[in-house]
C-alpha cells in the first residue's frame, strides 16, 4: 500500500510535508525500483515525479541510471510540449484572424490552468469546433502542411485511411488525427485532434452540444497571445466524461489509457482550485438533467480514495444515496455491460489488468 501512496502523491502538482516525508521514507528504505518506475510510466507523471524529486533535494536517493532516464524523459517532454505551444499559437492566431469559434481542450488547456509549474505528459493539440465549421478549420490545418490519415512510424509516413476516418466520425467524436511530418530528431510529427462535441457523446447521451460550450468559452492571454478554452465548469465535464470513457469501454482498456493517474489528478487539482465558486446542489441538479451524473460520480468516488480529497466526497454526498456498483463495470464491443472481478483500486495499480475480466 505505501508502494501505492507514494506514486498517488507524486501524480499531484504540488507536495505537502506529509507527501514529501512518505516519499522520502518509502525511497530510503523500501522502494521497489522495478514497479516505481513501471508505475510513474504507466500513469504518465515520470515527468512530475521527476520535478518533485528534484525540487525536494530527493533525487539524490534515486540510482543513477534511473535518475538518468527521468531527467531525460524530464527534458524530451519539456521540448515536445513547448513545440506544440509555439504550433498552437500559430494555430489560434490563425482561427482567430478567420474568426472561427473554438475551444482549446484537454492536455494543453489543463497544463496551462493546472500544472503550470510542472509539465504535463501529452501527446496532441485538442481542439474543439463546431461541425459546421469543420471543411474551414481542415482547410487552414492542410495549408500549414497537416493530413489527415494515419501515422506510420516505421515508414515515417501519413496514410490516407478513408475507412477509419468515416468510422471516427460515425461512431466518435472527432475525426480521425491529423498529422504534419516534422523531420526533427526527438519530433517526428505533430498531431491535431479535431473534435466536434462532448467525449463520446453518441454513446453515452450526454445531452449538451458543443454550440452551448463554444458560446460559454473564456479567453486567456498568455505572454501576449490570445486563446479560447472551455469555461471551468464545462472542462470538469470534460474531464471527467473523457476519463469515463477511457475507463469503461473494452478498446481503451485494450490500448492501456484507462485508469491514468494522470487523469485523476487533473480532476483532484481541478477541485482544489475551483471547488469553492460553484453551488453544488445547483451544479448537480444541472449534472443529472444532462445526464452527466455516472461519469461525474465515477471520477469523484475514485478521486475521493486516492487522494483523500474531502471536497470530491462532499460534492458525492450531495448527489443522495448511490449504488457503486457501476465501477465495476466495463463496455465489451456490442456496447453491452460486464463486470470486473478486481476491485476499482486494485485496478488502478495492476499493469496486465486484461485476464482478470469477467
């Protein structure tokens, strides 16, 4: 369990003393270096376990070859994210001179909100448009060298996958990614997600469209450049249907983005910075009416455990009496309900989680 609680304490933004003692007591007397590493990897927060370690004189306690290999996992995620920040940028100056109404989402939002003293693992550039718009913004994307397709590593191509692309759009919520060859040593290419509405709305009946989120979007400045991102409250939604859908249906749990560390703490940090602007009983009133409330519940059961977090079970509490037995529940491909054998917690942590399904 102490194995565990510490790499919950290091997926935070920040330590307390308590976190950092626990860190330091579990590194100088048991630590097993084999699943910290696995665990930091797994969760995708190897980058701000490494800036803790290093900001809280503890990285000295680490072994050489691993503090090697954090410091330059550290510093090749430092380099990836500013490349795509200076790519948004040129992006959102030119949706913003085409006076197209989007939503910077996800990764990039939640670093620049959240974490920005650290550095969020990500992978792409999310975006949010309405439909409508959608032939313009491809438009703009492909004139600045982007295509749609799928990204072949080991050719170092882009492949056109018409059959994959109508399926994203059909049975999704974006299309399929596109990409830009880069031709860089540490970037081999740069990826977009355009996305059209609410995580997986198609499936789950979230009631809200991506119209109401576009026309509730807040602008912010940063060193001079102008974006737009979904207000507080819409990105909680999104944070927590995004992780729902990651956690439940069986080709996420396939592709090993269920369950991330990473996620939970996006949503812990969330409320520790937002929590107290809201009316929750009104919230929740709105949460149910847009059918919202399994997700949200999902994540803040789930948040409550790992992270102690007092505010997680208040707004729980407030939603009435609920059965969790839906935690132990997955989507096989027919969309059709089964259950877990292993406990929520248990999953969390276990790497081979797929032959201990129902």
């Amino acid at each position: 369990m102490e194995n565990r609680n510490v790499i919950i304490a290091l997926s935070k933004n920040k330590l307390n003393n308590q976190d950092k003692y626990l860190i330091e007591k579990h590194i100088k007397e048991n630590v097993q270096w084999d699943f910290f590493v696995g665990q930091l990897l797994l969760h995708k927060i190897s980058c701000r376990a490494y800036k803790h370690l290093i900001e809280h004189d503890l990285i000295c306690l680490v072994p050489p070859v691993i503090k090697r290999f954090l410091c330059e996992n550290f510093e090749l995620s430092r380099y990836k994210n500013a490349f795509k920040k200076e790519e948004l940028k040129i992006i959102a100056n030119t949706l913003n001179a085409k006076e197209v109404d989007y939503c910077i989402i996800k990764g990039l939002s939640i670093e620049e909100d959240l974490f920005s003293e650290s550095i969020r693992e990500m992978n792409d550039i999310d975006i949010l448009i309405s439909i409508q718009n959608f032939e313009k913004v491809h438009n703009i994307l492909e004139d600045m060298g982007y295509k749609r397709g799928k990204y072949n590593p080991i050719s170092n191509q882009i492949l056109a996958d018409r059959q994959s692309d109508l399926f994203f759009i059909m049975n999704t919520h974006q299309t399929s990614p596109y990409y830009k060859m880069l031709y860089k040593k540490l970037l081999k290419v740069s990826t977009v997600d355009l996305q059209f509405e609410l995580v997986l709305q198609k499936k789950f009946k979230y009631d809200i469209s991506t119209e109401v989120m576009l026309k509730n979007r807040i602008s912010k400045n940063t060193d001079g450049q102008k974006y737009y991102m979904v207000n507080q409250f819409d990105n909680f939604l999104l944070m927590c249907t995004h992780l729902y859908g990651e956690a439940v249906l069986i080709d996420e749990i396939r592709n090993c983005k269920d369950l991330q560390l990473t996620k939970f703490s996006d949503i812990y940090e969330w409320l520790e910075k937002y929590y107290g602007i809201f009316n929750w009983m009104e919230k929740l009133d709105y949460i149910k009416e847009k059918g919202f409330l399994k997700p949200i519940l999902y994540c803040l059961y789930i948040v409550a455990i790992l992270y102690k977090s007092a505010r997680a079970e208040e707004i729980y509490n407030k939603a009435g009496k609920q059965s969790i037995d839906f935690l132990d529940e997955y989507y096989d491909e027919m969309f059709e309900i089964k259950k877990w054998k292993l406990p929520i917690i248990e999953r969390i942590f276990t790497v081979n989680k797929l032959g201990i399904m129902e």
